[in-house]
C-alpha cells in the first residue's frame, strides 16, 4: 500500500486478474482489443499521460462483422 501524503490519501492495493491470459494485444503504440483500437501516446508535459481514444470499428468494417 502506498503512504499517505500531506496532499494525497493512501491508496488500497489493486490487484488484476487475467486467469486465462489477456484477451488485447499492444503494438507500438496501439492496444487492440475486441474490434478496436486505442491509439495510447504521451501529450506535452503539462497534460501527463492521455489516452487519446481513437476507437476504431476499422477491423469489424473490413472483414465485414458490423
């Protein structure tokens, strides 16, 4: 567990669980899971981390499973 701070409360622990393996794969800078595709890239600074969703149904609409 992490420790408190004068400006940030402890945090419980989290624990995932993927008991018959992951179902997404990361390349570069894409995560594919199901039928889309989440482009993850690190904006300026002064914006931290972002998950810039950019949800794409491309692999449903080319095989033709929409």
């Amino acid at each position: 567990m992490m420790a408190a701070t004068a400006w940030l409360p402890a945090v419980k622990p989290l624990d995932i669980t993927e008991p018959e393996g992951k179902n997404y794969t990361i390349t570069g800078d894409t995560i594919h899971w199901q039928n889309w595709d989440f482009h993850l890239r690190l904006n300026s600074p002064r914006r931290a981390d972002s998950l810039h969703r950019d949800l794409q149904r491309q692999r449903a609409e080319t095989s033709g499973d929409v």
